[in-house]
C-alpha cells in the first residue's frame, strides 16, 4: 500500500486529467443521458471537485488516541478494508462512480467498480483519465454487466472483503443476505435516492468510515 501523501498526488493527478478533459465527458453524459449540457457540465464539475476533496482527506484519517481507564493509552489506527465491490448507481453515472471510487482508493483499498448498468460508457472512457495518471495497475478495476449478477459474484467471492451496494432495495437484501456466509462487510443504499451533488449526503466521513477498519493498539504506561 502506497503512503498516504502519494495517494494524495494520484487522486490530485486524477483531477487535473479529468479536468484537462471536460468537454469530451459532458458530451458522453449528454450522449448516453439526454440531459442537458449545463446539467452534464455540473456533474463533471462536481467529479473533479470530489477528487480534489478525498485527495486532501487521503493522509488526514489516520486515526485518533484515546485515554483508558487503566494506565496508557490506544491508539485507533484507520487501516484499509482491502478489497472493495462496489455497485455503482444509475443515477449521476459519473459523479456516483467517482464519489464512491475516491474515498475507497484514497484510503489505500483496491477496488473493483461495477459503474451504472444504463450508463456505463462515462466509466469505461474514465479507464483512460486513469491510465494517465500514475494509478498503480490493479487498483481500480472496472466491470461492465448486469449489476445484480455481478455483485452476487462479488459477495460470493472469498477474496473480496467488502462490497457496496446502490442499487434497489430487492438487491440490498439479497447483498446482506448472501454475505452473511462469509461475514463479508456490506455497505447497501436498501434503494433509497442519494443526491450525488449534495456535498452531505454524496462524500465526507460517512464514506471515509465505510472504506476503513479500525485496529485498536493498546500503549500501557508506568507510574
């Protein structure tokens, strides 16, 4: 796993060639939604903003130090899931793909991104903003398909350790359901509507919390 500092570079990179590359992503959101321009170039906007935002958070979740009733202290270390299933949602293809990709991978997790099933096409031209930006190999992986089915391969999947789900409450059910198995840990949207371009609900520490575990090391001290 990369230092925390030289994920925050890739993530800065990954802004910059998104951004270099504006006009060419609103009109694949024009293309595949019928939406108009000025909404596209919102959500584009949006998507660089949000990288921008989890490459300054990616060395700054490290952890706190708490105080124990005995003598010493704990220090709660925030390390990385490992790996990362993440179905993406249909809605916002490219936002919703990029605000659940940047805090995974921001916090040292490797992910394997299913990006929405009607729209897939803005994550399938963001392998090439990747491919630019010094993002190590293997640590975004993208998969095209039918969501449902993907994703009940992922929770099957003995080496995947996490998987997040947006789909529809159908599916929601079926991911915490079937990952029980393997007590795989699952983040589901139970098909609840999410604003991909409200700062509250689409980044922040709900999504930091969700990419990292915490390991709990205990510093006894003397007198």
């Amino acid at each position: 796993m990369r230092h925390g500092y030289n994920r925050s570079q890739i993530l800065y990179f990954i802004a910059e060639n998104l951004d270099a590359r504006n006009a060419e992503f609103i009109e694949r959101i024009v293309e595949m939604t019928g939406r108009t321009k000025k909404s596209a170039q919102a959500e584009v906007d949006a998507a660089v903003e949000r990288l921008f935002t989890y490459a300054a958070w990616a060395d700054k979740y490290g952890g706190t130090v708490q105080e124990t009733t005995l003598r010493g202290i704990t220090v709660a270390v925030n390390e990385p899931v490992g790996v990362i299933g993440i179905a993406c949602p249909d809605e916002m293809p490219l936002l919703g793909f990029i605000s659940l990709m940047a805090p995974a991978i921001a916090r040292g997790n490797t992910v394997v991104m299913i990006p929405s099933q009607k729209y897939p096409l803005s994550a399938t031209d963001f392998y090439q903003v990747l491919d630019t930006s010094d993002v190590p190999p293997g640590v975004v992986n993208i998969v095209t398909g039918d969501r449902d089915h993907l994703t009940k391969t992922l929770v099957q999947h003995e080496d995947v350790d996490a998987v997040w789900y947006f789909g529809s409450a159908e599916g929601s059910y079926h991911v915490e359901n079937e990952s029980a198995a393997n007590m795989k840990r699952t983040w589901v949207g139970y098909g609840l509507p999410r604003d991909w371009m409200d700062r509250e609900q689409g980044e922040g520490h709900e999504f930091l919390h969700e990419a990292t575990q915490v390991k709990n090391i205990w510093v006894p001290t003397g007198e």
